[in-house]
C-alpha cells in the first residue's frame, strides 16, 4: 500500500500550508510560473506509446494527467476570476475521471494542451501577481469542501502543478526513458 501511495502522491499528499503570507504566496506564484515549462519539459520526446502508459496501475496515462492539468487549471483560473467578481460564490465541481475519460484526453497529442497551459499561466499569474492582500482573502464555496479561500487555493495549485509533473518525471525514471 505504501508503495501505491507513492506512485499516486509522488511529493506526498496536499497539506494546507500553515502561513498565507506574501512570501510564502510569491513561491506558489513563481511555481505557476514555470509550470508550463516543466510540464513541456517532462512530456518532452515521449513517444505515443510512451504518452499512453498510466503512470502507475490503474492510473491516467501520462497524456491524460497533461490534458487534466489543462482541465484542472482552466476551472481554477475561471474560479480565481469568479472569487475576485462575486461575494463567496459557489463553484461548480467537475468529475477529473469523467473528463479524462473523454476522447480529446485519451487521444489528442498533448502538445495543444501543454500550448494552453502556457497560455493559461501567462494571464494566471499576471493575474496573481497584481492581486492585494484582500483579494487572497476572498474565495468561493465548493459544494464538497468548503469555504476556500483563495490564499489556500494558490497553495493548493502549485501543490497540484508539482504533483502532476512528478507524474511524468517519476514513471520516467523508473522506465529509464
């Protein structure tokens, strides 16, 4: 079980960092910053049988954890912008499974997501950067975990970006490729 543990969480699991300070908040944003960067880097001269192999059994394939991460941080910035515009709206979840389960996350080549990210993470921490105090206070109603904030979110979201990298990086190099 714990080695099963590590393939999923390969830098461990989500844990809410204890201070939401600037400091603290300007290494989640410089995380941001140079995901679409590593993501690129980490899928780099994979080859198709390479993008279809799940990173561990019964997990995404290493071409669908890049369209979730495309998925993932395009509802996180809608949820940003939503949180900044509206007094604690409730979010709409999404089911991860369900959407990378789709055709376009099983079989579309990555590189139009890794294209978005990009982009995506461009307008994300531009948007981070000119944000104040205050508006880290904000945050928006998830129907299955609460009140977040959007400190905690930021926090969340590189734990995320890092997390899914590993993905890729980890089955790497246990496949020497």
């Amino acid at each position: 079980m714990a080695e099963l543990d590590e393939l999923r969480f390969p830098i461990g699991r989500f844990s809410a960092p204890a201070s939401t300070m600037a400091g603290v908040r300007g290494a989640h944003i410089q995380t941001l910053r140079q995901l679409p960067a590593k993501l690129r880097a980490a899928a780099a001269g994979l080859s198709d049988a390479q993008l279809d192999t799940p990173y561990r059994e019964d997990g995404w394939t290493l071409r669908q954890v890049v369209h979730h991460v495309a998925d993932s941080h395009a509802n996180a910035y809608i949820r940003f912008k939503l949180a900044l515009t509206e007094d604690w709206p409730t979010i709409k979840p999404y089911d991860e499974g369900a959407w990378a389960a789709l055709p376009d996350s099983r079989w579309l080549p990555v590189d139009g997501s890794l294209q978005l990210i990009e982009a995506l993470h461009g307008r994300w921490v531009a948007l981070l950067e000119a944000m104040t105090e205050e508006e880290f206070q904000r945050g928006y109603n998830h129907p299955e975990l609460g009140r977040q904030n959007l400190a905690k979110a930021l926090a969340l979201y590189d734990w995320h970006s890092r997390h899914h990298t590993a993905h890729l990086t980890s089955l790497r190099a246990r496949q020497g490729w």
